[in-house]
C-alpha cells in the first residue's frame, strides 16, 4: 500500500518517516511540504544514504491518486483545510495535529485559536486511541490521532475511570515533557541556554490537550469534573512522564488496582503495566512505540498515583498513527513497530 507524508519536515513526519520506511506492508510513495521543493535528506541528514526522496508540494488529488493513506503531520489550523479537500477524494485520511480532536466546534476555536472544520467532518472522524477505540477505527476512512499528552493520561487513567474506583471530581495530573514536543520551529524558550539544567512549567491551566482529556474521561464516565492539567519542559529530546493523583472511592489494595489494570490490557501489546513497586522512567520507553504505566496505593490518604510514560513522537505521534493505519487496513496493530526500546 502507497502511503504519503504531508507535513514531512517536523519531527512527527521526520518520525512517520523513520518508522514507515521500514514498514513491511506500507511503501512510503511521497512527502510533501509548503516549503521548497529540496531533497528530504536536507532536512534529515540521518537519512543520507537511505533515501533520495524529494519533497513536493501539496496536490490532494494527485497525492488521492496515487497513495492509499495520507499522514498529515502539519499544525493545527493547516491540517482543517486539508482534510476538506482530501476527503472528497476518498483517500485514508489520518490527521495528527488537533484539529479534528473536538467535537465541539466552540471548544476548538476557544482553547486553539482557530476557525473549526465543519461539523460534518467533525462527526466522521473517530478518535484513534487505540486501546479504546480499536471497533471504530477498524471502519472509518478519517481518523484523528490523539495528542501525545492525552495519550499518557488517558491510557493511564482509563481503567480507574472505567472501573469506577475514583472520585471523578478529583483529578489532578502532573505532566512532563521533551523539547521535541514543542515542534522544530525556532524559539526562545526552546534555546539550549533556556532549558538545559532547567526545569518550567508552561501553559498554566491554558493548555490545548485540557478539552482533549476532559472530551475522552467524560464519555468513559459523564461525572467526570474539570481536571487540573501541568505541564512541565523537560531538559531532555523526547519523552513524557505523565503523573496522576486520584482518590480512591473504595478500600483497594495496590495488588488489587494493578490486576485491574493488567486485565483490562492484556491484549493491548503496547501498554505494559509493571509490578507492585516498580515505576516506568521515560528511558524504559524511548525510541519505542510502548507506553508503561506504574501504580500505586497510598492507604493513609486513601489515594491512588499512577505513572504513565511514553515516547511522545511515537506513542504519542508517529508510533500510534501507524498503529491505527494497521488497523484501518486489517492489519496487525503491532506491525513495523515491534522494536525494543532503547537502552540506555
């Protein structure tokens, strides 16, 4: 199957590419930008030698007539305008940036800053959390792949929130990222002076995944109340620790909550729940397609941590669109993307 990148020179289609490539099933046919016409390699020299694909420039219905699926790893507020021209087409759309993440039109353009797309389109696409969703990303032509941010939290908290074993107005999550998060666009506060040996916090109760994860708890559980949401910049490339604390609305044990979560996912093969008293790092996961969750029962004050981490440009991007294309095809969720992660 001939699939397309557009959006190929950031670090999420940097990473759609690295992992396509050598995709068994998936042939990467072309890459497009709205910026010069240059070999890929220019802007990837870890590609040199490996591919003398150049990028184009957008034609949706050429790209329809050629390619099977079209990854757009664009910002939010460019991808909108593409879905509409791509959809008329046809062809397999999956959209990574956030613009087809909420259901309310309002919402988009309040926690965004841009117009929405139409609420027809909104309507078709299915949200590709792909654990919880795997029934309807099996049928639909537009998928809208999760944030890297929402895809911690929500793989973290899902079982507690389905199992009903947390007070629903009580969620606090305290999360960290890489650099690489941010984009590859130039920025002060991204500068190495600015963030090595550092450590800040940003976006403080403003950040656009806030809607995304309240949207998913709410249909898992309409109790849910308006969570507290930190996000931190860490020192690092990529990665993201995702800390939550919730109250418990029963007496459990710590053995008891990880044999719920252990069932819950034991045939998802990329989220790994640990052993009592072992807690996932961000190294446990880089380079990797795997998300770790690690958890934990505080009986004084009768609350529950649990720690989710991921690579946030494959989990939390790259790794997780491709696991969701598989599925859209018939496909093996796991394939070309069974790598062990990296270490150290």
């Amino acid at each position: 199957m001939n699939v397309s990148i557009i959006g190929a020179t950031g670090y999420g289609g940097g990473e759609l590419f690295r992992l396509l490539y050598q995709h068994p099933v998936f042939n990467i046919h072309s890459v497009h930008t709205t910026r010069d016409e240059i070999p890929l390699v220019e802007e990837f020299p870890n590609l040199n030698g490996l591919t003398d694909i150049t990028l184009k420039n957008i034609d949706p219905e050429d790209i329809a007539k050629h390619s099977d699926i079209v990854f757009l790893a664009t910002p939010s507020g460019v991808s909108s305008k593409l879905v509409s021209a791509f959809v008329e087409t046809g062809i397999q759309i999956i959209d990574l940036s956030g613009d087809l993440r909420l259901t309310d039109g309002d919402e988009y353009r309040k926690w965004y800053k841009h117009e929405p797309v139409n609420d027809d389109l909104l309507s078709k696409a299915v949200y590709g959390l792909t654990e919880w969703n795997r029934s309807k990303i099996k049928e639909t032509r537009l998928l809208s792949n999760p944030g890297c941010f929402p895809t911690a939290t929500l793989l973290g908290l899902a079982p507690a929130v389905q199992e009903n074993i947390i007070d629903p107005n009580i969620i606090i999550i305290d999360a960290k990222s890489g650099a690489s998060g941010a984009g590859r666009s130039a920025s002060k506060n991204l500068l190495f002076s600015e963030i090595n040996e550092n450590l800040k916090i940003y976006k403080v109760n403003q950040h656009q995944h806030i809607p995304e994860i309240e949207q998913q708890l709410k249909e898992w559980n309409h109790s849910v109340a308006p969570i507290s949401f930190s996000t931190h910049l860490l020192p690092i490339t990529r990665g993201i620790m995702s800390t939550i604390y919730v109250k418990l609305t029963k007496a459990i044990s710590t053995e008891n909550v990880i044999e719920i979560y252990q069932e819950i996912y034991k045939d998802s093969p990329f989220v790994r729940v640990r052993p009592k008293g072992n807690f996932p790092a961000i190294n446990d996961v880089s380079g990797s397609n795997y998300c770790d969750i690690g958890l934990d029962v505080d009986e004084r004050t009768g609350r529950l941590t649990i720690v989710s981490v991921i690579d946030n440009l494959i989990k939390g991007a790259a790794g997780q669109a491709i696991q969701n294309a598989n599925l859209m095809n018939g496909l093996d969720e796991r394939m070309g993307l069974e790598f062990i992660p990296l270490f150290p």
